[in-house]
C-alpha cells in the first residue's frame, strides 16, 4: 500500500516508523514530516489544511490510505472531504472532531448523557465568568473553547486570574476560541486511556500518563507535554470497566445517535479519584508524547489495525502487546513553552548508536544542507523500554547525555509518580 501520513511531531515520527515496519507499506509520505520521518519515508512540504492542494498530491503519489496525526485537520474536516473525494483516510469525521474541536461541545454531551466530569460553565462573555464566580471556589480551571496546542487550560487560584485570562481569551489569544469554560478543579491523578474506534466496535489501544508542566514537582505553565510512561499502572480492570461504561460508550452512544459516528483514535483524558474516573477532555487522536509510549509496545502490525478499522472490522482483530513499560522524556528548546531560538545544530545523534529497547523520535527537527537543526519547542523524544521504570529512566539520561545538546533541557523527573509508589510497596 501506498501510504501518507499528515503531520510533523513526534507522534507521526512513531507512527511513521510503526508504518514503516508494517508488511503491507510500500511506500510512505510524510506531509510534512520532519528531519525523522525524512529516514524512512519521503517528506513533502505542503499545507496539509490546503485541502485542494493535498488532494492533487495524494493523487500524484498514488495514495491508498492517509493517517491523520495531528488534530487541527481532523477538526476542519479534512476527513469528510478525503472520504467525498474517494480516498480512504483514517480519522473521525468533523462533527465527531468537535469532542476536542470544542470544550463546550464535549461538556454538553457529558450534561446529557450523565458522563462523570468536573461541575462546569460555559462563558460566552465576561458577565457570564463573574455569575459563576459568585458560585464557585478555587482553585478553578479556565479553558478556552476551541484548540490551543496544549496551552488553552490555566488552573487559576483568585477571581482576579480568572477575570486576566478570561478576558485574554474572549480578547482573541486564541483564533479557535469565542467562548470558554470554566471547570471546577478536580484533585486526583491524570492517565490517559486510548482506544482504536470503528461505526461497531473498538478496541483497547493502551494507557500512559503524561506530564503537562514545564517544571519539576508539575510546577510552571502547561505545555503540549514534558514526558509520559506506559502503560499507567492506576489503570486496573475494576477501574477499565467504570471507564468504558460511564464515559465511552454513552459518548459513542451519544455520536451514533446524531448518525456521526465516532471512528480512528480516541483518547480519554482522565482524572481518577478514590478509584472513579471523571472525563477531562477527549482528544481525537493519538497523544504527543503518549503515543510514543505506547506504540512501542505495540507487537500488532499497525496498517493492519487501520485497515481493519476502516473496513468496520476491527472486532475480528486481535491487538498485542509486548510485556515491557515505556517511557520518554522531551528534550525541549531552551524557553519553551515561551519563545525560543529554532535552527540551533543538533550534532551528535547520528553517531549514536543505540540499543533494540531504546529510540530518539524526532518531534521539532528539520534538515538544512544535510545538518540536523531544531525547529520547534519540542525537539527529541528520548524514548527506551524496559521491565523497571527507574532503569529505563536511567538508560533515557544517559542518551541525553551523549546527545550533549546544550541549547535544550528536560525534566529530570518524568515518571516520579509511579517511581515512588513502587518504592513505596518494596
């Protein structure tokens, strides 16, 4: 099969890889891709949001499948038209896109359907803001409605924060978002649970937990993510099922019911509490960084997964994993997730040479005249599996290490969660 996959980060440089060692690929283009992806797959520079434009190059490359990567295409409906122009594309459609399209339009559905989520109000000007403010106590969560690139939720601790960033958002800091919503905030642990959906079934597509702040101890703003692990050992069968039941497939439920249904990744956002889940937010995609946790321990051929979803089979799949834990740590520009210098030279990772259980996934890269350079906030997945998460934590540092990339830093705490409960039980 010929096969495009659209996006730049880290999360298509895995996908990419995973398509890559598939049987069934011959060959791949990355739109855009990046100095990673450049390694196993023709990369084109285009906008993949000109869909037009998009289209003629699918044609001329002879396309047979597109994976959609990143979630800003999937919001605009980039799978309504592939799918209108006859090409197979793997993704939800636009009206499913909006459970991450629009925060207010997944809270709504988590209103009618009784999903477990965080008490919440949905703002369309400031009046709105101070009414539930007289209602409410804090800290509170203000959300911009639309996409933010991972920068749209601030946890705010006075009414005056929550008025300064209110009124940033309805002032048009971010271009998607008209309105917000305002969140209790819910004290507990994040995970992250994905599934692989089609219009019958879906299926399990594993766990991770990330880490969103820039800073150590989860201090500083948030940013796309610092480092995840997999899977998420607060995950247990018990908790799996009230996932499923209370938040799944009422909302599977609730998109068949509008005869949109709900088909590609999913990806539910969690906070669990005293064993419960409540519903954060959807994405409708694979997640950046998770998704390189997670494919890693992937045994399954992945364009087999996709073929099955896309012809409706997917229960007639059977998805493996192997039994390692995964982790990785961002190696980020200096300033990130503020402004920051692109184009710094990245030396020494091709004279690395590492071992079967460890990966470098670019994410920010590009090539100019053959030299490796940074082009974004996030840079370098440094990614490695293992049976202990402090070793395979270890074995990351030492990579970063020998990478020696003196314009990025890291978080040297990525895992610390689940590092201390197992030392806690030994």
């Amino acid at each position: 099969m010929n096969i495009a996959l659209i996006g730049s980060g880290g999360r298509e440089h895995v996908l990419c890889q995973k398509i890559y060692e598939s049987k069934l690929s011959k060959n791949i283009v990355c739109i855009p891709g990046n100095a990673g992806t450049a390694k196993v797959a023709k990369n084109i520079d285009l906008n993949f949001l000109d869909f037009r434009k998009l289209l003629k190059t699918l044609k001329l490359h002879k396309i047979d499948l597109v994976i959609v990567g990143p979630e800003e295409p999937l919001v605009k409906g980039i799978v309504d038209f592939l799918n209108k122009n006859k090409i197979k594309v793997f993704g939800p459609n636009k009206y499913a896109a909006r459970l991450e399209g629009s925060k207010a339009f997944m809270k709504s559905i988590c209103k009618k359907y009784k999903i477990p989520t965080a008490e919440f109000k949905t703002c369309k000007n400031k009046k709105d803001v101070i009414n539930f403010l007289k209602k409410t106590k804090f800290p509170l969560v203000v959300k911009a409605d639309g996409l933010a690139a991972g920068k749209g939720v601030t946890i705010c601790k006075t009414k005056k924060e929550v008025l300064n960033v209110s009124n940033e958002i309805f002032q048009g800091k971010f271009k998607t978002s008209k309105k917000l919503v305002l969140e209790e905030f819910l004290d507990g642990e994040e995970a992250s649970y994905f599934l692989i959906v089609d219009k019958k079934s879906y299926k399990f597509f594993g766990s991770a937990q990330d880490h969103k702040r820039v800073g150590e101890n989860e201090k500083g703003p948030n940013t796309g993510g610092m480092g995840a692990y997999s899977p998420a050992p607060i995950i247990n069968k018990n908790l799996e099922r009230k996932i499923i039941s209370k938040i799944v497939r009422p909302t599977l439920q609730a998109l068949k019911n509008k005869k949109k249904p709900y088909t590609g990744f999913l990806y539910v956002g969690l906070m669990i509490i005293n064993n419960e889940p409540y519903l954060i937010e959807y994405n409708v995609r694979m997640g950046d960084p998770e998704c390189q946790v997670i494919l890693p321990r992937l045994n399954t051929d992945i364009v087999k997964i996709f073929n099955a979803a896309i012809s409706q089979k997917l229960n007639k799949i059977k998805i493996e994993w192997k039994k390692l834990k995964c982790m990785t740590i961002v190696l980020c520009s200096k300033g990130y997730p503020g402004e920051i210098k692109k184009n710094k030279l990245i030396k020494n990772i091709d004279k690395l040479k590492l071992n079967e259980n460890s990966f470098i996934f670019h994410a920010g890269t590009k090539l100019i005249n053959n030299e490796l350079v940074s082009n974004g906030g996030r840079v370098l997945n440094i990614t490695s599996t293992g049976k202990i998460y402090r070793k395979i934590r270890i074995n990351i540092f030492k990579i970063i290490k020998r990478v020696n990339w003196k314009h990025g830093f890291f978080r040297k705490d990525i895992g610390w969660r689940v590092i201390k409960k197992i030392y806690a039980n030994n």
